[in-house]
C-alpha cells in the first residue's frame, strides 16, 4: 500500500465525508473551477505574497525625496501595492461563466480595498518573518508504544508559509479569509481548540527546535472577515446628492451620461457604465465597483477591527499528547479504507458549511466511477502525486 500522507486538509475530507477523501487524496481529483470562497481566499494569500516579493535591482521607483527616509520608504509602498493592482488586473481580467461584470469588479474590489484597509490598520504592527516556506514532514508516533510508524507507510506533512516574531514569540503565521464574525468571544476562536491545522503546526514546531529554538508552536492566526455586502441602488435622495456634488463616500468621481431623443440611455461613473433603474419620477443608479470600493472603504475604515483579527492560538503539552492520538487513529481509518477500497459518503456534509465540489460527481456519474487510472469527470483536473504516492 503507498505511503500515507497525513495533512491538515487530507484529515479535515476524510472527517468530512470519506468519499470526498477518496475522490480528492485516491483519485487525486479537484474541480477546474475554484469555488467562490477558495478563489478569493487564495487571490488574498496572493496579494501578500506579490506585496512581499524582493523588488528587484534596477526598478524604477519614483521618490518624491531621495533624501527623506519617510518619503523613500512610502515609494517603496507605493510601488509594492501597484504589483498587488497589477496582480489583481490580470487575475480579474475574464468573467467567468456565471458572474455579471459587476460581480466580478466588485470581487476584484473587495479584495483591493479591504488589503489597503488591512496595510494602514496594520501600518505600525509590522511583523518580522524570520523564515518563509517552510516544508516539513515528520515522524507519526504509535500512541500506544511510544515509536514512531515506519515512514515507508505514513508521516506527518504540511507546509508554513511564514515564521514571525509576535509578541516576542516565535510564531507560524497563518492567514485566513471567512465569513464568520471574529469578534471577541466569536464561535470562530473557539472552534480553533479542535483545529487540525494548528495542532500539527504545533507538532512540526516541537520537531524543529534545532532551527527555530525556544519555538513554542502557537499559531499566529491573522483572520480576515470578507464584507457581505455588494453594489447597491442608491436611494433617490443620495442618487440627487450625487448628481450634483459628484462626490460619494467622500470620494470624487466624474459622471458622464449619454442622452438619445431626449432620454438618459447610459451613465458614466469615471468612465464605468452605471446600471440604471427608472423610477416613479426620474431614476438612480447602482453603484460602479468604484463607488462600491469608495463605500466599503468608509464602512471598514469606520471599524476595522470587526474586519481585521489577530490572535495566538496555543496548544498545550495534554492537547498534543491528544492530538498525536488522534493523528493515529485517523491514519488507522485511512488505511483501512485503502486497504478494503470501500468508503462511505455522508450526505450531511454536501452543502454544510459549503457545498462540495463533487456534489456534480456523486450525484450524476457516481463517485464508484472514479478512479485513480480513469479520466476525471468533465469539469475535474488531476492533481499532481507526491514522489511516494500513487495513491492512498
């Protein structure tokens, strides 16, 4: 039987819903289309990793003042956030099937907006990376004997994108986008007690002492809340208001309309076509995805820490002890699986907390019609094996 390799991910699907852990970690398939939330929480992983890129020698960046260390450290901000910008052009540039223009701009402006609110909330918290892409893959301890698993049959991997000092600890940086409220007491943090991730983060770090001494494994969880709120019509009194100050948010635009026999056929908001809605007397408009960002700015401004969280999660020595324990079984459960080809499916995860990217697969061709030698479903890619793996 191939090795097995235990991560955060391959433990959270079989938890899930086995099939789902067949068909991703056996089969080795995954949707060509990412989901909303995994297309925007990667876009917001992007972001850093294209603002923290060496810029390199030679590049033209324009200072005000060469002289002036303030005014030379903000070009070198200036020109790191235009890669973001640019980053975000190309990765926004073709609408996908199912997405309007203006859902995908105002996508493409949720995640600007809220990485420049997060840079100026953040501007005098600045953490220092000791080490960035940290690979690791460690032994699997037998709970009950006290030795670790032969490695030829199953080890304990993952990757840490970031190694800070927080708080003058040594921490694994780990970046997060949700939905859910983050606020002190939230039903998020709580749940982080269970969490897989960092419990093997906290592991990894106790197998590294040589390389990150006095390390005590927390997570430095840096959380993200995604705004739920879009383009809205505006009310007939703002939508007059704007009409004559072209000011909204307290951000100025230039608005220019298209007038045929009379009747407004089209508006301009700095050069955005505005959707227009007739109303009883006169019309409005929808907001562009300028002034959408004008506005979601002056909402996350106003509170940025309902949007904008860090916390270190910890685990004590009892809850690794525990969690190796847990490690095991799960593993033990892997490979009985494997071993019998037989997994079962748990409807209850289909739509909860998500939906499933093999809703398609289970309930059309049927997940028993995969396998890890025939072609993925329409719609589905192979994902690349590890060395050791051809399947699990």
């Amino acid at each position: 039987m191939p090795q097995i390799r235990l991560n955060a991910t391959s433990i959270g699907d079989l938890k899930a819903c086995p099939q789902k852990f067949r068909l991703k970690h056996v089969c080795h398939i995954a949707s060509v289309e990412d989901a909303d939330s995994l297309r925007t929480g990667g876009n917001w992983h992007k972001c850093f990793e294209v603002y923290a890129q060496k810029i390199p020698d030679g590049s033209a960046i324009l200072c005000d003042d060469p002289e002036d260390l303030d005014s030379t450290i903000q070009a070198f901000k200036d020109f790191r956030m235009a890669r973001v910008v640019d980053y975000l052009n190309t990765a926004y540039s073709k609408i996908p099937s199912g997405k309007t223009p203006l859902d995908w701009a105002a996508e493409r402006a949720i995640l600007l907006t809220s990485f420049c609110v997060y840079q100026a909330y953040y501007a005098e918290q600045q953490l220092e990376v000791v080490a960035t892409e940290q690979k690791f893959e460690i032994p699997l301890m037998h709970p009950r004997i006290g030795m670790p698993v032969n490695p030829k049959l199953a080890v304990v991997t993952g990757r840490m994108d970031s190694i800070v000092k927080f708080n003058s600890n040594l921490c694994v940086l780990e970046r997060k986008s949700t939905s859910s409220d983050i606020s002190e007491g939230a039903e998020y943090w709580n749940l982080l007690r269970k969490n897989e991730q960092v419990s093997i983060y906290a592991l990894a770090l106790r197998n590294m002492q040589e390389q990150f001494p006095g390390s005590q494994g927390n997570t430095l969880y840096d959380v993200w809340r995604k705004p739920q709120i879009e383009p809205k019509l505006l009310s007939e009194a703002d939508c007059k208001k704007f009409w004559q100050t072209h000011q909204y948010c307290g951000q100025e635009f230039t608005v220019e309309d298209s007038v045929k026999d009379g009747v407004q056929i089209a508006i301009f908001v700095n050069k955005e076509s505005a959707e227009i809605k007739p109303l009883a007397k006169g019309l409005t408009i929808r907001e562009t995805s300028g002034m959408f960002a004008a506005r979601l700015q002056e909402t996350m401004t106003a509170d940025p820490a309902k949007y904008f969280q860090r916390r270190e999660i910890a685990r004590t020595e009892q809850e690794i002890r525990e969690f190796e324990k847990e490690l095991f079984s799960v593993y033990t459960a892997m490979r009985i699986f494997g071993e019998e080809s037989c997994y079962f499916s748990n409807p209850h995860s289909c739509k909860s907390p998500y939906p499933c990217e093999f809703i398609g697969v289970c309930y059309g061709v049927g997940a028993e019609s995969v396998t890890a030698d025939s072609e993925p479903p329409a719609g589905f890619r192979r994902l690349p094996l590890h060395p050791s793996q051809t399947g699990v």
